[in-house]
C-alpha cells in the first residue's frame, strides 16, 4: 500500500513540474519615440507632442493602464507628468501613446532660443509605463528638429 501510495505522489509530482514548462515567460514591452516636436511655443508657454511607440512582444495581451514621464530638451527640464491610456495591446501589437506635453514659462524661453539657433535638439524622455500589478521603466535619448 505505501509502495502505491509513493508511486502515485511520484506521478502526480512529475505532472506538476511537466506543467511547469508551459507557463509562459512575461517579456517587457518594447518602448521607442517615434516622434518629437515642439508646438505653439511662445515666450509665455509651448507644447511639446511626443509619439511613444509601445510594443507587446508576447503572445497574450498587455493592459497598458498608463504612462508617466519626464522630459528634458537640450538640458532644460521641460515638464513631468501622468497620463492614464486604458490601452490593451494584442500578442506582438504595437500602438502609439500621444503624449501632449505642456512647457511652462521659464522652460520656454530658454528653449525659443535653442529653437531659434541650432538645427537640432537633443532630448531625454524616461518614465515607467503602468501595467496591473508592476511598472517598468524606460529612458529614450535622441535628437529632433525644432523646424518639425
């Protein structure tokens, strides 16, 4: 009887851990800027439209709640701030986030000037996009034109 007993706890634990493999391995979406660029800047405020391009690379669907995020052009500290998405990407979906961004005063003054003298701006946007149970963090440089 306990030989029966042993062999049984055997089989139903070798089932468990052959269950094991198929849980699926959670990679982090993809995060890029597809698009930067400055609107309606003035000496009193500006805006700036950043494009996040978010890919799901899984093969379940992603609930994307939201993103926050800071931004810096050219060394100024533009803004920070939060936006809520309600976004579900798809297994292997790509979506882009618009992220309207609101420059105050003392930012736009500094960056009309850099506007109005160099060809191209450089920019760091980072941030974590918000996912039910965690948040991951992402960090993206590169350059635009203002003229954009």
């Amino acid at each position: 009887m306990k030989k029966i007993f042993m062999s049984m706890l055997l089989g139903i634990g070798l089932l468990q851990l052959s269950a094991c493999g198929s849980v699926p391995v959670v990679e982090q979406p993809e995060v890029s800027v597809s698009d930067i660029g400055l609107k309606d800047i003035s000496l009193s405020q500006g805006t700036a439209l950043v494009a996040l391009n978010v890919r799901n690379p899984n093969r379940f669907p992603m609930p994307i709640q939201g993103v926050s995020y800071g931004l810096t052009i050219n060394g100024i500290n533009i803004a920070s701030g939060a936006q809520d998405s309600g976004l579900s990407l798809q297994a292997g979906e790509s979506s882009v986030i618009q992220l309207p961004i609101t420059i105050p005063f003392a930012a736009a003054s500094q960056l009309l000037s850099s506007a109005m003298t160099q060809k191209q701006l450089d920019y760091t946007l980072s941030g974590t996009l918000k996912l039910p149970l965690l948040s991951i963090p992402f960090s993206k440089s590169g350059a635009f034109s203002p003229a954009n």
